[in-house]
C-alpha cells in the first residue's frame, strides 16, 4: 500500500463510512443505462464487421454510419455523429453555433457564462478573431438563479431575433449547481412556450450517463460534448459528437466537413472497436467517476474544505469542485494527484497559459489519452476562490488513492 500518514488512513475510513450510502444510486442508474446500450446494439445488430477502420474519404463507412445511429437511439434523438474528426468538445459544440447561427441571430445563454474556451468561441467579452460576434452575431446571457435557472430572467430574455439558447449541463469553471435533466426539461418547455421555433442547445460535456437519460430525450433539439468525457469510457482515443433532430445535426454536419457533403463522408482512421467497446462500457466507467467524486467530496468535506456538490447532494455531471483558498494549494492538489497517476507519474505539474482560457490553469492528467477527463484528472483557473475541479477516474480504487495522494500533498505544506 502506499505510504499515508495515519490521520489519511483513518479520514479514508472516515470518508468511506459517509460515502457509502450514496454509492447505490450511482450503481442502479450505471445498470439502466447499460441496459439502455445492450438494447440498442442488439436493435442495430452490431457485429465485428463493423470494428474495422476505413481510409481515404470514408464513402459507405459501415462502422461509422451504424456508430451514429445508436448514438441517437441511446439519446432519444432523430440523427447523430458520433465521430473521430471533431478534435474536442469544444469542437463540437462550435460546429453546432456556427453551422445553425447566421448574421443577424441572436444566442442567448441562460445558464450565465459559459465555459472559458466557449467565451473565446462566442467572442465574449471581448470580440474575438472568427467569433461568432466578429461574425454579425448577437449574444446575451441570462445568470443563475441561486437555487438553479431563472425561468423568469429567461422568460423575459426571449426576443423574436432569437434564434437559439445555450444551456450548459456542467459547472465548467464555476461553482453554480450543474443542471439535472429535470431543469434542462423545464428551460426547453420555458423557451418553446414563447417562441416555438427557438433552438434549444445543450452543451452535455461531463453529463452523459450521470443520469437516466440525455437532454435529447427531454426536450432539447440538439446537444453536444466530447468523446474522450463519458461517452467514450475511457477508450476512445479522441473525438466529440452531435445529436438532435435530424435538419439541425445535417445543419451542423456541412460545418465540420463543407455543404453539400455532410455526414457522409469522414474515415475511421482508427480502430472503430475502440468506438463501441468505449460506448459500451461508459456508464459503468461514469459510476466509477460518480462514486469517486463522492468519496472526494467526502474526503475533503473531513478536512474542512468547501466542497460542491456535497457527498450526500444530487448528481448531475462528473465534476467535484473543491475550494482550496490559494493557488499554492491548487498546485500541491495537482502535483499530489499527478504522483498516483499511471502515466507521467513523475511530472511535476505548474500553472501556464492554454489556448482559450483567459486565466492561467493548472492542470494534473496522468491519463493514457491525452487529456481525457473522464480519467482522473483534476484542473481549474489560477484565480478566486481559488477553486479545483477534480474528475473522472476509470476505477473508483484509483479515484481513492490519487484523492489521498492530494490530501497528502496539501497536508505536507503545513509542515
């Protein structure tokens, strides 16, 4: 075992008393999402024809064209791409506002403001290069409310110029509740009940397969999120996914690839059995994460951190937040994860400046894909509350030993 200082062994033990309770709940929906998936690869009749890659343009990608299918099955939705070219979430959900938005729209997000790199996307606050505002588009945002989204604010932001609404599922960088599906339900029937024709857009990263169902099943037109998050369960090697009704995902397809063209081209450059055998598995790895997260809020709840959500609180994304109260302590977190990673273990993780966000960040991701959150890994922006975001985690006993592993590392610093 590894070596923890008495007073970590018996918080662990502490941890572990309070969080057990919750664990149930996390493995019941893992088994009815499971069965969700088993379901629709039978419908779909998948064999190991399909696993294979293709090359060139990627004309009658069976693998591909079938992967997309059960994608919109599993989400309750008319279309999807579920695809290896979209190179992150962020990607994906950029080919949704550029592909549906035209000059003159209007997008308003009404869950606040939207994660960082999204910002650098929409051209907000500050206009952008190839932003959707350099582009003619309009942008507004409706906050919280303390308890959840505003129906009211956002009742009251509808114009008859907007065109969709964002609503983002997670955190991102904030410590605002996520979304459940019951909220993402309640913000479509708002939306659609004053103007009909108004695109409801969910930005689902780190929320798949938390819950029973996917927002397309609820009421939203059209969501998007990233492969190497929970839908690609830990073996998808990269790419991001589209899915909704059917005019607005073609809509979103002649973005990634040109008019015209569409969905039906893109080769599956890799192993597609990585594609299916990670979709299959994602609910399974998506418990693993929740329970460690729970253990996590546990854990540091024991150390008289602020922790969000608490172990015993509703879960609706993959992410804990733990406010740690200087950057100081951010790094250490980081840099005690990172030594009980299996990769780049002996990494030492600093604070830099990343493409898309406006604050420097720390990151630990000792990951086999480079980085994938659904593995263990934690992140946050180098400002107050000084906050970090810890997720993913492939097995929960890895999720323990790299929450110790951090707690150590914090721990160490008073000495």
């Amino acid at each position: 075992m590894p070596h923890f200082s008495k007073e970590l062994y018996d918080l662990r033990t502490e941890a572990m008393r309070r969080a057990q309770p919750f664990f149930a709940m996390a493995d019941a929906i893992a088994e009815e999402n499971t069965a969700r998936i088993l379901a629709v690869f039978r419908k779909h009749q998948v064999t190991d024809f399909h696993f294979r890659s293709t090359t060139g343009y990627g004309y009658d990608d069976a693998g591909r064209d079938k992967l997309d299918r059960i994608w919109a099955d599993v989400c309750g939705a008319e279309k999807a791409l579920f695809r290896i070219q979209f190179v992150s979430g962020t990607h994906a959900l950029a080919t949704v506002l550029f592909g549906l938005l035209r000059p003159g729209d209007e997008l308003v997000s009404v869950t606040g403001s939207p994660y960082d790199t999204m910002r650098t996307v929409i051209g907000y606050p500050q206009v952008t290069p190839g932003s959707l505002r350099e582009l003619g588009i309009d942008y507004r945002e409706v906050p919280m409310g303390e308890s959840g989204p505003d129906l009211n604010a956002i009742a009251a932001a509808i114009r008859p110029k907007t065109k969709m609404v964002l609503i983002q599922r997670s955190r991102g960088y904030s410590l605002r509740t996520p979304l459940n599906i019951d909220d993402i339900s309640k913000i479509c029937d708002c939306v659609k009940s004053l103007k009909k024709d108004c695109i409801c857009f969910v930005d689902n990263c780190y929320g798949e397969f938390v819950e029973k169902a996917e927002p397309t099943a609820v009421g939203a037109d059209i969501m998007a999120g990233s492969l190497i998050k929970n839908p690609g369960g830990g073996f998808a090697p990269s790419g991001g996914y589209i899915a909704g009704k059917a005019d607005l995902v073609e809509l979103a397809a002649f973005r990634l690839t040109a008019p015209g063209i569409g969905s039906e081209l893109g080769a599956s450059l890799v192993d597609n059995r990585l594609l299916y055998q990670g979709l299959f598995m994602a609910p399974h790895i998506v418990a693993q994460a929740v329970k460690g997260a729970i253990f996590a809020a546990a854990f540091f709840s024991l150390l008289n951190y602020k922790t969000r959500p608490l172990p015993e609180e509703r879960r609706s994304d993959i992410i804990q937040a733990i406010e740690l109260g200087s950057p100081e302590k951010m790094i250490a977190f980081c840099r005690g994860l990172q030594k009980y990673s299996p990769v780049n273990a002996h990494f030492q993780p600093e604070p830099s400046v990343i493409p898309g966000y406006s604050d420097a960040v720390i990151m630990a991701a000792g990951t086999f894909v480079q980085g994938a959150s659904i593995e263990l890994s934690a992140d946050g922006p180098i400002r107050p509350p000084y906050a970090i975001y810890l997720q993913g985690g492939l097995t929960f006993e890895h999720a323990v030993l790299g929450v110790m592993g951090a707690a150590a590392e914090i721990t160490g610093m008073k000495k």
